[in-house]
C-alpha cells in the first residue's frame, strides 16, 4: 500500500475517525505532553487497524527542529510494516484531551517536519486536512479514540456542512472553531463512543 494514503487508510480500518478541513484548535497555544515520550506497545483494539498494518507500538517524540511551533509532536509506527509518522499537537477541552493530526495534500503523512522549513512549505498548501482523535493517558497506560465516522457524517448533514467530494472520504469544512465549541456544549461521548480505539502501555 502506498505509504503516502496509509494514515487514511489506518484510519479506515480502523473504522473511525473525524477528517475536517479546520483544526479543533489553533497550534500557537499548544503544549507538549513530555510525560508521553517513549514508547507505546499494542494491547488491545477494536477495528481493523492493528491487524492490517501489523501495527505493534507507537514511539512518540518531541523534536526540536526550527521553525515548528512548540506544541508540535511526532509518532512513527513500528511493526512488519512500513512505518507510518504522523505531526500532531494536543487541544484540552474541559477534561478531556484531543490530537489533531496535520495531513498534507492528497491526503499523505506529513513526514517533511523532521526538516527546518517543513512547516512553512506545508502551510503554504491551498487545502490543508485533519483528523482530530481523542486521547487518554494514566500512568503507563494509553488510550486513542478514533472517532465514530458515521456518526460524524450525520452530525455534518444535520448541520448542513459541506465536504470536499474526496474519492477516500469526505473531509467536511467545519468553520474555524465549530468542532470545539459542539464538543464544548455536547462532550465527546456520542462522537468518540469507544467504537474504534487502540490502547496501549508504556514499554519499560
């Protein structure tokens, strides 16, 4: 599989996730969660993702590289598999935690932050993509929530929101701030309903 689509299609698999062409949250403001540098091991999943990527752990880092604002984190996949890295950064919205992963155009990973000037060429795309995921730590033990998909398009059609006619899937044009002002009033249990989550521990 082309690894460039392999976050698109993980997120497929995996049988959920919330694409939107907004992010939950502007990236100035956000911090780095340094207590999640490390590595992750695959303990349990519902959907598809582990067993079709042969994804194992997640090894999650900080880098400092010039240029990226400072709440900017990586993960990279490790398993039989191509690796796959993702960009993200952390939102708090009352007591729960949110990634927003940044997707470059034609839907691939990101992977061209590693490199000073990698954030500024990606801001200057016309589209830019997300997926926003709910994210649970406590101590040693991790939780991803992808987000229920089908429920997001329902939620979208209902707020007669448009979406960009992607062949993959449909990102929807969420206006700037909406996501978080719904999860605000409404929380996140209808959206992230625990259909599609990875959890992971912390490797010693």
């Amino acid at each position: 599989m082309n690894r460039y689509v392999s976050l698109v299609a993980a997120a497929l698999l995996c049988g959920g996730c919330v694409p939107v062409t907004e992010p939950l949250a502007p990236v100035d403001k956000a911090e780095q969660d340094k207590d999640l540098i490390g590595t992750w091991a695959v303990k349990k999943s519902k959907g598809q993702l582990v067993q079709a990527f042969e994804f194992e752990a997640l090894e999650v880092s900080a880098p400092a590289v010039k240029g990226n604002p400072k709440g900017l984190m990586r993960w990279s996949t490790t398993g039989k598999s191509d690796t796959m890295t993702a960009w993200f950064y952390f939102t708090t919205i009352g007591k729960d935690t949110y990634a927003t992963i940044l997707l470059a155009e034609g839907d691939r990973e990101v992977s061209s932050l590693d490199k000073e000037g990698g954030y500024a060429k990606w801001l200057k795309e016309k589209e830019k993509k997300y997926f926003v995921f709910k994210v649970a730590r406590a101590g040693d033990k991790l939780t991803i929530d992808c987000g229920n998909y089908e429920t997001f398009v329902k939620l979208m059609t209902d707020a007669k929101i448009g979406h960009n006619g992607n062949k993959h899937f449909w990102y929807y044009h969420t206006p700037a701030g909406w996501l978080r002002e719904h999860l605000e009033k409404t929380g996140p249990a209808k959206l992230y309903d625990g259909s599609s989550v990875i959890e992971l521990e912390r490797k010693k």
